[in-house]
C-alpha cells in the first residue's frame, strides 16, 4: 500500500453515541494495524465520507478503499453507497473502489461461531 | 449444553432473498458446529422466532439463547427484540436470554482487521 491509498472503514452512523462507540471499537484492531486507516459514517454521524476524503487528499491521499462494516448489502450498499462515492470522488477528483461487505467474508462466519462457542461457556443465569 | 438448550441465530431479515442467503452463509459454521441451533429473522423472512421456538419445543427444548447477528445494538434490540422475546417465551412457556449483539465481542474486532488486510493485499485494479 502506497501512502496514496487510504481506508475508510464505513459504518452506518446514528444519532445514538453509544451506535458509534460501537463501530469505534470494532474498527480499533484496524485503524491500529493499517496505516492511513479511518472510520466513516454513511449519515447521522461524523465524520462522513466526505470529510474523511477531505481530509486524507490534503495529506496525498488519491485513491479510497470503502470497506463495509456491514454484514449484509441492502438497498444502503446497492444504491445510496454507490452513489455517495460516485458524487465524492468526482467533486475531490480521487478514485474510490468500493469493496464488499464485510459479512461476505467467511472470516466473520468463523468469529461468529467462536462468539457463540463463549457464549455457550458462560454459566447459566 | 444440555439438548434443552437452543441457539437462536438472530438476523434482522428482508424481502431481498441475497439479504438472507448472507446470513445463512455467515451462520453456517455456527451451524455445523454447534448442535441445537438454527437461524431466525427478526421480520421479512422466515422462520421467525417464534417458528423456531415452535418447533424446538416440540422437540424438548425449554431454554433458549437469542445471539443477535447484528453489529450493535439500535431500537431493534434495545426495544423490539426484547419486546417479542417477552412475549415468546410468555405464550411458549420457554425461557429466553437474549446475549449481545456479535459487534461487542473482541472476536468481530479481529476478524474485521483481517477482513481488511487481505482487502489491501488484492492487486489494484
């Protein structure tokens, strides 16, 4: 990865911190692990897209990775994504690819069922 | 676990039937691993919880745990969820403990980071 490329983990965003805090946390072991890393939010949330790409062009960024911290595509990640990116890439005039959810990735199978495996190991209530 | 107990996978649902085969996807190794346990939607798609709970009762289970399939928890969980969870195990005469959303356990953390890096090791396009 060049310093040219950045990462933008998306997440849907809310009006409710505590919806972000989430995200925040899950995005952690990334942006600690992946250089010019950033989590951004499709609507209710700062910073957006756009800010991200503002931002990370004036430090030489030109090319965008959007990552979905989505398990599934809906209507969200077929229409409205595709169409954000299209308007913020053309407008600061930077590539942006965007990649699949992250549900589609059998990754997430695996820690799924290694979160329900702890689950099952808890005492019972 | 005793063959009382049930694992209830819950996804939120859609019409969209690529909405639901991720889930299914991303709930197989839980499902092939873990005995008693199957998926559910929220609304839009079946088998719903109460189908689940129908049916698993009539083959002797009594306790079930509901693993939200979601990243974090908004009105669905905070609200909905535990509202018709309520009701469930009222009317099915079960008891029903609802866990976190998979999106707190470290796990999902991880295997986002993951995610990620074999997104930046794909050959630019």
């Amino acid at each position: 990865m060049t310093s040219t490329h950045h990462i933008i983990l998306l997440a849907h965003g809310s009006s409710d911190r505590r919806w972000c805090e989430t995200f925040e946390k899950l995005a952690e072991p990334t942006l600690n692990s992946i250089e010019n890393s950033t989590i951004a939010y499709m609507e209710l949330a700062e910073p957006s897209m756009d800010t991200v790409v503002t931002q990370a062009k004036s430090q030489g960024a030109s090319q965008f990775t959007v990552v979905p911290l989505f398990l599934a595509a809906g209507r969200h990640l077929r229409k409205d994504v595709p169409a954000m990116i299209k308007a913020i890439s053309e407008e600061h005039a930077v590539t942006m690819r965007l990649a699949d959810p992250i549900g589609y990735n059998p990754q997430l199978g695996l820690a799924i069922r290694d979160v329900v495996q702890e689950e099952l190991a808890k005492p019972a209530e």
